[in-house]
C-alpha cells in the first residue's frame, strides 16, 4: 500500500510541475504583451515618497489644478475660474472657431486618455474630456504666451501667484498630454511658433541666465529635427529632455566593473587639490573631470535653485523610476552626485563662488538642506559618471600629488607664509654660503 501510494504520488508530480512552469510561460507572455502596449506615462506619485516628511506639499498643485487628478478641488476654485477667460483670449487670436478647438480634441480623447494612469471613462466620458483637456490646455499656452510676450497684464494676478503656477506646471500629477498642447498649437501659431515659444519657456526653467520676470525680449529659438522626430509625452518630460541635452557619456558600459568612492564633499575634495570649474553647456549631463600634474579640476553645469526647485528636482526623479530601463535616471544620478559634493554650507559657498551653483533660494544653509533632503530616499544609476568619480578617486588616492598639494597649501596659501618660506629658505642659503666660505678660507690659510 505504501509503495502504490509513492508511485501515485511520483505520477501527480510531472502533471503539477508542467502546470507551474506553463503558467510562469504565461505570464511571462501576458507581461511582455503589457510592455509592448503604450504605458500611462502621468502617473500618480506613489505613496512611500508621499509620507516622507521632508517631501510634504512638493506633489500636489499649490495654485491650479491641470488635468483630471486633482480636477474639482474647492482649493483651485479661484484658478478654475480664470480658465474659460484665459481660453477665450487663446482662441480669439486664432483664425479658427471654438469649435474647431473642441472638435479637434475630441479627436485625440481615446489616445490622450491612455497617457493616464487612473481615469475612467465613469469619471470622465469623452466629452466631458475633451472639455477639460481644452480648458486646461488653453489655460497653459495662454499662461506661457503671456509670460513669453511680456503680457503679464493679461493674466489678471500678481506676481505670487504667477510663481506659483510656474511651479504647478511641472508636477507629475499635474501634467497634460503634449499631444493635446500641440492640437491646440497647431491651431493658434503658424509656423511652429507654439513649439518655440514652449522651448524658450522650459530653458528658463533650468538655466541659471532665465530668469522669469528679467529676460529681455527676443527672438524665438527655432526647435530642432531631432526634437520634431521624437515628440515629448507632456512639460516635466520635456524639461528633462532639456536638462540633459548634449552629446556626453556619463554613464560606464554594463561590462565595467563597479568600484567603491571614498572621496566626500567639496571642502574635502578642496584640500587635495581639486578645483571647480563652470561648465560651458548647461546639460547635466556635463560633469568632467581633469587631472594635472599636481591638481586636478572638477567641471559641472550651472544650475539655478529656488523656492521650486525642490519640486521640480522630485517630481522629475519621481517621474524617472516609471521610465524603461533604456531611459537611465539621469536627473537623480545628478542629484545625488551634487548631494555627495554637498555637505555643508561651505560646500555650497565654494560652488556658488565659482558660478555652478546660482542661489535664489536663501541662505547656503538652505540649498545645502534641499540638496540633502531631496536625495534623501532616492538611488542613483551605479555606473553614473562613472568614469569621473574614477578619475577623482584616482586622485584622491594618489600620495604624491596630495602631499604635493599639502606642501603648497602650507607654505603658499597666503603671501605672508609664502614670504615666511622664502625667507627661511634665503637665511638656510646664506648660512650654507657662508659655511662654505668659512671652511674654504680655513682650508688655503
């Protein structure tokens, strides 16, 4: 009995392990189908960023409400009304209709709708849709028009608030499909106008020479071919896009073998030897390293930091860890790599000195804290500027050019220990004169 009960066992165990390892082939299928289809990419911020502390308020719209997340909220009412005039003014220097506006969108509703995560056709029937992306998306160009135009009159509050919607309009839950803004584009300016104007807009979000309200009124920036071919999917993406332009390499190939950097901040990287240098591009992806004979010179961006750059820095890392794997973290990579340079106040002051860092936000106290809090809970791509933190290490650990470092900082730091040190060195000469002349006039005598 026992033996027939072994073999009936023995029997069931083929058929149950067939079945196990369909079903992984299966789901395996059923998950490469899942990739293969367009991907929600305006996602909402998972909740395990949301209850960090020092991230409180840095998702969620402060002014306005753009598109169906935090649509109906009493907090926005104010801005929501401001909506059907700002669209009014949009579509009137249009040579086409409202209807044209409304018929056109309606158009792209089902593939504007797969760009969201969580909206469904009971909350939202194409038409009522179609309302929202047309009242929002007018209400955004006609905001950037404005502000790019110099029409700050026309947008019928102050200053505070203009900020504020800046800031509102990079918040990954706070995103409309760029295909919705270019319908209406389209519609609005000839000749590209809208793409440009858009562009100008973004590169003044990051560079340190955009400031808002002091730019000078000029010519657009044409958009490129390369851009044209591949459209970007809303604003935060296009501002990363922006952010990391540029032909640089900082990342390792896969077959490069990871290793562990000791070296820390700024004052630390000071003190043996290496200098800090401004970048000639803005792209943050520009980080470069130089070794000399005795020093060695740290090359990195220029960036701007203000009261929004703490959402805007989270929301885009944020929005990177819904990206494919070929779309490396970038923006985080640079985050936590300007995090390890900065420790303290004096890190930032360095940095600052040297116009990398321009500071809008306060005290160096201050940025030293976004910095810190902002790379806090997030991880960096391991074989991001790989090879520079290679070269620094190289350096770091290389006696002979600290010692040499140590010596010049010591005797040379200043004009007095410099004259000190060649005083001392002209008394030790004169003295070696002297005894050889004493010992050369005892030896003829």
């Amino acid at each position: 009995m026992a033996s027939s009960g072994i073999a009936g066992v023995a029997q069931k165990c083929p058929s149950s392990r067939n079945d196990w390892l369909i079903k992984i082939k299966e789901s395996h299928e059923a998950y490469t189908n899942e990739q293969s289809q367009t991907q929600p990419n305006i996602r909402k911020v998972p909740s395990r960023f949301r209850e960090v502390k020092a991230y409180k308020k840095c998702f969620d719209p402060a002014m306005a409400s753009i598109g169906p997340y935090h649509h109906g909220k009493p907090e926005f009412e104010y801005m929501e009304r401001l909506k059907a005039p700002f669209t009014h003014q949009f579509v009137s220097g249009s040579v086409y209709d409202i209807t044209i506006f409304y018929s056109r969108i309606l158009e792209v509703v089902p593939q504007a709708r797969k760009s969201y995560a969580d909206v469904s056709a009971e909350e939202f029937d194409d038409e009522a849709f179609a309302r929202l992306m047309l009242l929002d998306g007018c209400f955004v160009l006609q905001f950037i028009d404005c502000i790019e135009h110099n029409k700050e009159n026309e947008l019928t509050t102050n200053s505070y608030n203009v900020a504020f919607l800046v800031r509102d309009m990079f918040l990954l839950e706070n995103q409309l499909p760029y295909l919705v803004l270019k319908v209406l584009m389209d519609l609005r300016f000839p000749c590209d106008g809208g793409k440009a104007m858009i562009d100008n807009f973004i590169n003044q979000q990051f560079s340190p020479l955009g400031q808002l309200k002091q730019r000078e009124p000029g010519p657009m920036k044409q958009s490129s071919t390369a851009d044209a071919e591949q459209p970007p999917l809303h604003l935060l993406d296009l501002l990363r896009t922006k952010m990391l332009e540029g032909h640089f390499v900082p990342f390792s190939p896969k077959s490069q073998a990871f290793d562990w950097h000791s070296f820390r901040s700024v004052k630390e990287l000071r003190s043996v030897g290496i200098d800090f240098k401004k970048s000639c591009s803005n792209s943050l992806k520009d980080i470069k390293f130089k070794s000399y004979k005795v020093y060695g010179e740290l090359s990195l961006p220029p960036i701007a930091i203000d009261d929004s750059s703490k959402p805007k820095f989270l929301n885009l890392m944020v929005y990177e860890l819904f990206l494919d794997a070929s779309q490396v973290y970038s923006v985080t990579s640079y985050i936590c790599f300007l995090d390890s340079l900065i420790d303290t106040a004096d890190d930032v002051k360095e940095l600052r000195s040297k116009g990398i860092l321009l500071n809008s936000l306060g005290s160096d106290d201050q940025v030293a804290d976004l910095f810190n809090q902002v790379a806090d809970e997030m991880v960096p791509h391991p074989r991001a500027y790989y090879y520079v933190k290679q070269g620094i290490e190289s350096h770091y650990k290389n006696k002979k050019k600290v010692s040499m470092v140590e010596f010049l900082t010591t005797h040379f730091s200043s004009p007095w220990t410099a004259f000190a040190f060649f005083a001392a060195t002209f008394v030790i000469i004169l003295t070696c004169i002297q005894t050889v002349y004493t010992v050369y006039s005892s030896y003829h005598k």
